[in-house]
C-alpha cells in the first residue's frame, strides 16, 4: 500500500470542485492524489500503485468496480453522492448495492441519519462508517459563497430582477433520450429490477410524480407570466434533462429565458426567489442564505423524502405558490432562516455545516487506512505499464467531466484565495480529464 | 480448439509459413471467437483483428471484430467494421441490427433508420428489431410510424408491451407545449386537468 488516493468523479458540475477540495487537503497532508473522470481511472485501477479509491456512489457498477479495485490491491471508500438531501429511507436503500458493505472498506455518512440507516442495514458495519458532511456542502459556507455571489451579481446585472424556476425532470426528460433508456440505465446500475413489480409500481410512480410536478410548474411559470410584472422569468432545466425540448417548448414566450449548464447556485442567488418542485437546490438555496419555495402538488411518497421539502415553504398549488413569492417580491413574507426547525432538521441530516470541513474530515477518515506519506514514496510514485490516457465515452457520458489541467488550475487558484492555504500543490494531467494533484 | 494465445501465435506462424493462409485466419477466428464467448473483448478483438488481416474477406471474423469494438466503447470502428461486413455478406439481417443499433447509442438516428428496416425486412418476425426501429423512429419524432412499428413489436413478443408503455411515458416538446398552452382554469391554477403522466 502507498500513501495515494484516487478520486472518481462522475459529474464534474456537481462533484468536482468538491473533490478538488478534498485533494487539495490529502494533497497537502503529503499523499498522492489522483482526481478525474472516473471512467478512464476505473479502467487504469491495475496500472496504479496501492492506495485508497475514493467511488461517488455503491450502486451496482460503482460496487462492481471497487471489487475490480480490490483485486488490484487498493482500499475502497464510498461517498454516496446521490444520498445528499435524500431523506426517504426506501429511496437511499436503494443506492446501496447488496453485498457492497462487505467490499467497501469505509462509508462515508452526509450526516448521522445516514449513519443510523447504514448500521441498520448492514449491522456490524459502524467500525467504517465516519460521518463527515459532503464537501459540497462545505462550498455553501459564507467564505466560500463570495466568487459565487459576484457571479451572482453579474448574472443580476445582465437579467435584472427575475424569478428563478429550477428544473428536475431526469426521468420523463432523461438526457438518456427517453423513459426506456433512463429505465435501462437504472437496471443497469440494479436501481430497479426489471421484473419485479414493486420496482415496476415505484418507477410508475416516480413517473407519475414528475408528470404532476411539471403540471404545476408549467402552471406556476404560466401564472407568474401572467401575473408578475417588472420580473423577469428565468427557467434552468437540470442539467440531466434534454435542454432542446424546454427550448422549443418555451420559444415564443419572451418573458421566459431558458439558461443551461454550470453550477445552479450563481442564479440561485442571483434570482430574488427561487421556485422548484423537490429539488436538492432548495436545500442548498437554503444553506446558502436564500430564499426557495418547494411546489408539492402531490401526496406521493417521494415528495416526503427530500431534505428540501423539510427546510423550504412548501405550497400544495401553483398560485399558493406564486402568490407567496408575489409577496416575497413585494418585500413580505418570511426570512429565508426565519424557522429554527429548518435548522434543527439540517443537523440531522448533515453534519459539517460549521468547524472543521467536511473535506477534511474525509481526508481524516481516509489517511486512517493509509501508510504516512514521506517524499521518497511521492517521489517513486508513478503509473504503471499499460496505464490509459484516454477512452472512449458513450455519448451520455462524454460531457459530464471534461477537464483540462488550465480548468483545475483555476479552481485550485480559487481554493487558494479563498481558504488562503495549498500554496506549492501542483497539478499534473494523466489522462484525459485525469490529473495527479501533489505537493510539490 | 486453439485458444491459447501463445498455441496460437505458435500454430498460425508455421501455416502461414506454409502458405496455409486460410487455415492460419481460421484459428484466429476460432480463438477470437471464444475469447468474444468469454467476453475478453481485448483479447477476441487481437485475434479477430489477425483473423482480418489474414483474410479481410472473413465477414463473419469482422461481425465478431465489430461486436468485441462495441463492447469496448468504440462504436466508429465497430460500424466500420459492420460495415465492411455488410459489403461481403449483403443480407445479414444482425449485421443490420447491431448497426442500426450502434448509430442509435450515438444519436445518428436519420444513419440508424434504414440498417433496421433492412433488418425487419430481412426477418419480419424479429420483435426485438421492431422494438430498436419503434425506438428510433420515435427520438425522430415520427411518432404515428413509430406507433406502427412499436405495435408490431408488442404483437410479436408480448414482453415488449411494458418497454413500449415506458417510451411513451417521455416528454416530448410538443407534450410539454400542450402543458405550458393550456388555459388556466377559473378557480386554482393548481385545478388544471390532466396534469397526470401520459
């Protein structure tokens, strides 16, 4: 074993700054890092030297490749990225693959109620299980915000005052290109069984629940239209639906501008409120200081499981919901922070909010299973004969981490500036969207 | 059977030598295709690669070839190599599907069309051709063709009816217009009809 860590990451719009943080930290502690496209660094797991592979889920495919990575001579660790701002048991049940506790060598937890359903599943495993917050939580604390609210504020000036509707319909407009490949795709990673009808009645049902919330999004974007004057409208599907059917679907409504791509919160913190129906960027609207209402028209389970829905206003109908930001507008209503409860709910659910980062604390949790970094081991480190540089990508997957080393520069300059530390790391591409991230 | 590697570097070196030529492509063809069978892609696609360059008119060692390239992420050369496939042996109605199929996964859907109507052509009962066609012909948007054919799939193999059902439950822009166009009802806007999945 060596003292490198490998760093998947899969979406570079949700993880990547994220984990840069973290490499960043292990980096500086002196370990080897290696962060990237976690395709191109699963198919080079037996030209790497020994170390930790840190995989952003435990699905089945994220399970079949730390058992690849075992055999290859690592330690695995999991940080379940899609457990963040999931309450509902049954939903986060099923990100977790069978037989993955016994591979996995530590399980990092959001917050102690993840902890608490991990040891009720898989009793015996609380020895690797450390709850640490998920570093992207710590991008929603004040001194990490000031890039992003003078993004925010040049996103204001070029819109004005608007309404921000953020999207989630992945499902019924999954960038996959239809149901049945999303379906396919969640087969594949074995979220559903294909025959077993009480996956078949939750798809239907996840089906059904997109359908009502996009009826009472249309709804509450068209009433708003109707009804809001002096605001702009701002709509951003997800970044995992097909932009091109909102695009033909809005074109002729010149209120209404369709915006893509990046990190939701710029626009989340430029809008004056935000609007969304059970989505996660509720939660870190409120993390972040603002002002979101959730639309829950339905009484579907899956409305009750997400963390959003317990720290935002939630409204049953689309006018509720457009007459409290109408309100909001006009400089009524509540504070984005105005209920204890919200607060009270988040310490549950995620840990790491204040002290210590939640980056580092993974980097804690991962340098237990590993040998003290030394310069002579950075210095032999090296990849081994046979290592990829570059792969092919299905075309669903070839935009989602598309780095070049000038694009992590960058972020690590930002890092920089904004935590003052990490001075003398350097970054070294390895592959395609592949880099090793040392002290120098 | 030859399939060890090693065997059959051993063996083809010596018929080649011998003028053997046929017989050399054979081996590797064999060796290639149980490698493929054991889904060592890597190693099938070496053979089959051999295999090809001892006989470039052995479309059955380039079908292989292609099916090992699309295991491994690299649809371009395995169209090329279906392709080429398709030249030596017009007709074969999987060469066809695995063809369509793959110009589907890169969204070339206008390129994938025609490959599986020759397929269905060649073999009307094939139910999963009908599916892969149906499919297609509905990310083209050709909706009232694809309903066609996505019926005939169903009526073929009766397991495709949930397959068919979920396709039907995308949004599509014309769906997504008719919610965003619908007037809004005189009470609650939440009181709109048919807010409900397809």
């Amino acid at each position: 074993m060596t003292p490198s860590v490998y760093i998947s990451v899969e979406e570079s719009a949700r993880e990547l700054a994220a984990k840069l943080l973290l490499s960043a930290i292990l980096a500086e502690r002196g370990f080897t890092v290696v962060l990237g496209q976690q395709w191109l660094l699963n198919d080079n797991l037996f030209h790497l030297p020994a170390g930790f592979v840190l995989f952003k889920g435990n699905n089945a495919i994220q399970h079949h490749h730390m058992r690849v990575a075992k055999r290859a001579g690592h330690m695995v660790g999991s940080i379940e990225e899609e457990a963040l701002m999931v309450t509902d048991e049954n939903e986060l049940r099923r990100l977790y693959d069978t037989g993955v506790a016994g591979t996995c060598d530590l399980f990092l937890a959001h917050g102690t109620a993840l902890r608490d359903l991990l040891a009720k599943w898989f009793p015996g495993i609380a020895t690797k299980t450390e709850v640490t917050g998920n570093p992207r939580i710590d991008f929603l604390r004040p001194e990490f915000l000031h890039d992003t609210k003078a993004e925010g504020a040049r996103i204001r000036r070029e819109f004005g005052r608007f309404v921000l509707f953020n999207l989630n319909y992945a499902t019924i407009n999954s960038a996959h290109g239809d149901v049945l490949s999303y379906f396919d795709v969640c087969v594949n990673a074995k979220i559903y069984k294909p025959d077993d009808s009480t996956d078949e009645r939750l798809f239907r049902e996840l089906v059904q629940w997109e359908y009502d919330n996009l009826g009472a999004m249309t709804a509450a974007i068209d009433w708003l239209e109707r009804n809001a004057t002096g605001v702009g409208i701002v709509v951003r599907p997800h970044p995992s639906e097909r932009f091109e059917v909102w695009q033909r679907a809005l074109s002729g409504r010149p209120r209404v501008r369709l915006v893509r791509g990046g990190s939701h919160l710029p626009w989340t913190m430029a809008s004056e409120i935000m609007v969304h129906t059970s989505c996660t960027t509720g939660a870190e609207a409120f993390l972040a200081g603002h002002q979101a209402v959730s639309l829950c028209p339905s009484d579907n389970a899956l409305t009750f499981g997400f963390l959003s829905n317990l720290v935002n206003p939630t409204f049953r109908t689309p006018e509720e919901a457009c007459r409290y930001v109408m309100a909001r507008l006009d400089g009524g209503g509540a504070s984005a922070r105005h209920d204890d409860t919200y607060t009270q709910v988040l310490d549950h659910h995620l840990a790491a909010r204040t002290g210590k980062l939640a980056a580092e604390r993974i980097a804690d949790a991962i340098e237990q299973h590993l040998p003290a970094p030394s310069p002579a081991a950075a210095a032999a480190w090296s990849v081994g004969k046979g290592f990829r540089t570059q792969r092919a990508l299905h075309i669903g997957q070839a935009h989602k981490m598309v780095e070049t080393q000038d694009d992590i520069q960058a972020s690590l300059a930002s890092l920089q500036q904004t935590l003052r530390r990490f001075d003398g790391l350097s970054v070294t591409p390895l592959g395609r969207s592949l880099f090793c991230v040392t002290r120098s | 059977m030859a399939t060890d590697s090693r065997d059959v570097t051993d063996r083809v070196a010596a018929l080649v030598q011998a003028g053997r030529i046929a017989e050399a492509a054979q081996i590797h063809l064999a060796a290639g295709k149980s490698r493929y069978q054991a889904k060592q892609f890597r190693e099938a696609e070496a053979h089959l690669r051999s295999a090809v360059g001892l006989r470039s008119d052995s479309a059955e060692a380039r079908f292989l070839l292609a099916r090992s390239l699309a295991y491994l992420d690299r649809p371009e050369e395995a169209e090329a190599e279906l392709t080429a496939a398709l030249t030596l042996r017009p007709g074969w109605q999987e060469a066809h599907f695995f063809l369509g199929g793959s110009f589907f996964a890169r969204r070339m859907y206008g390129e994938a069309v025609p490959h599986l109507f020759r397929a269905i052509a060649l073999n009307p009962g094939w139910a999963r051709a009908h599916l892969a066609l149906g499919r297609t012909l509905f990310r083209l948007e050709r909706y009232a063709e694809a309903d066609s054919i996505l019926n005939l799939a169903v009526a073929l193999e009766p397991g495709h009816a949930k397959k068919v059902e979920y396709l039907h439950f995308t949004l599509t822009a014309e769906r997504l217009a008719a919610f965003l166009d619908r007037p809004p009802a005189r009470d609650a806007v939440g009181g709109r009809p048919g807010l409900t999945a397809p």
